[in-house]
C-alpha cells in the first residue's frame, strides 16, 4: 500500500518522498477520503458493489487479489473452519470481513459467535490472550499479524479455506477523473513494466537502449503518454525507479522472500497463470 502511493508520488511529483501518511481505522477511511482529509485511500480495502456504488469513490485498480480466512492456535487441534462451530471469532467491526463472517456462519450452519472490536489491534490482542478461538481477517493480514504480534508464530496456523473473494486495491473521490487517471494508470504501468521485463535496476539503461516500442512507451522515449494524463514524460520511468516494477513491490512486501513469505498465487501475471493483467500503456 505504501509503495503504492509512493509510486504515485512520484508519477505525478518526480519525487516518491512527497507523500503524508495519514494513520486510519476501518471506520475512518472512507470519511477521510469523502472530506478530502486524504487524497487517495491505500489500505487494504476491499472493492465492492456497495463501496463502488455509494461512498462517492471510484475504484482504480486491484493491487493484490486476497480471500478471507481463519488462525487458530495449534493446540486448538482445528484443522478446518467448519469445525469452529459454536466457537468465537475475534473480528474487526466497519469491515468486509465482519459481513463475510456473518454470511458464512449462516450459510454453513455453524452459529459461530463473533467478538467485534472497533481497532484492529484490540481484536488481534483479544484473540492472542484467548478470548476468542479464531480470528478472522483477509489471508495476507493473518500472515502478517502471525508474524509481528504473535510471541511464537508457530503456535497459530492459518486454516486452509478462504470464504470470501477480497480484490483489494487503492480508491480516490469520485469527480476527479484526472486523479483518478493518474492512480489508474500508474498501477498499470507497474504492472506492465513487470511485463515487458522493466526494473528498478535496468530503468535507465532500458530507457537508453531499448528499440522495444511497448518498452519505449512505458519509459517516455517515444510517444509522450504522460501529457494525456497532465504529466512529465518520464512520469512511468520515475515511478518504477522509486519503487520497481509491481513485481518487485510484491517479492519486497509480501512475497516468499519477505517476512510475511506469501506465494506470488492468482497475484501473478496473467501469462504466468495469474490474475493481474494490465491495460495497455498506449
């Protein structure tokens, strides 16, 4: 999500430092974004109808493909979410999740009890001091709570079923096409740039050398696309040198090499099996 916006920052500004971050709970972001607190929302957030259709926002593009699922104490001895029956659930209110929850308890008849908590950190904290037995939360948040507020991550696992589709991504205020454009088509480009083979590291000598005329587009050295968008024509090549391509952003983040070490999965490119296919920067 960082990166995201730093990518953005420096598409639009030349500099990937010129960004406020401003700290948001579930129940604040999408106010913050509505009053202008906040010019774009990066945070995990998840695209749906009712997002899409009445918080006056429009969606850009999804960043990483996640499912909802469950972690449970090894000691527990659970090995399945269906049998979390009559069990409580530790869950963030204000969210996707605390919905999912509720419909999948339903529809699998298993009366599971939900414990609402308003900040992230009270529901993580009450699950790891056992007043709950599972908590719940997209798959990727799980892996990363595991990993920096667990005292021993080997104590949880995370169960194997995801119960939901969470296509998360950035979101701007609606009536600011050309924000929008620019948030839009950065992530593309990131995208693209993985592509067609464009790296932090190679960004310039790319951008010296390559006859490629997709790569020449992505990199300014031929058609100027940054002028349809109010930019610089090196606003793609300053994006990808400031953060890599999105490739690099995920092995960096949340990839297997990382500390969360999440498989690259459906949020590979769509030639390698994956999900993530990019408009064409033309």
């Amino acid at each position: 999500d960082v990166d995201v916006c730093r990518a953005m920052a420096a598409a639009t500004l030349g500099d990937a430092e010129k960004v406020k971050y401003v700290p948001l709970n579930a129940q604040q972001r999408f106010t913050a974004l509505q009053s202008g607190e906040v010019d774009v929302l990066s945070r995990n957030t998840t695209f749906t109808l009712t997002r899409d259709a009445s918080l006056g926002m429009n969606l850009t593009a999804v960043t990483y493909y996640d499912g909802q699922g469950f972690m449970v104490p090894v000691k527990s001895k659970i090995k399945s979410a269906k049998q979390l029956k009559g069990q409580t659930v530790c869950v963030q209110s204000g969210t996707t999740t605390e919905k999912n929850l509720t419909d999948f308890s339903k529809a699998s008849g298993l009366n599971i009890k939900p414990v609402v908590f308003e900040k992230l950190e009270a529901a993580e904290n009450a699950y790891f001091t056992g007043r709950c037995i599972a908590y719940t939360t997209d798959a990727s948040g799980l892996a990363s709570t595991r990993n920096k507020v667990a005292k021993n991550p080997a104590d949880h696992i995370i169960l194997p079923e995801l119960i939901s589709k969470e296509p998360l991504g950035p979101m701007v205020r609606r009536g600011d096409d050309e924000w929008f454009a620019i948030a839009k088509w950065t992530i593309y480009g990131l995208l693209e740039a993985e592509e067609y083979g464009i790296t932090q590291a190679n960004v310039d000598a790319l951008k010296a050398t390559s006859k490629d005329p997709v790569v020449q587009r992505i990199l300014g050295t031929s058609e100027d696309t940054g002028k349809l968008l109010g930019l610089n024509k090196d606003w793609m090549a300053n994006a990808i040198k400031a953060t890599g391509n999105y490739g690099e952003i995920f092995e960096r983040n949340v990839g297997p090499k990382s500390a969360l070490g999440l498989p690259r999965g459906v949020n590979n490119q769509w030639n390698k099996g994956g999900l993530m296919y990019a408009y064409p920067v033309r």
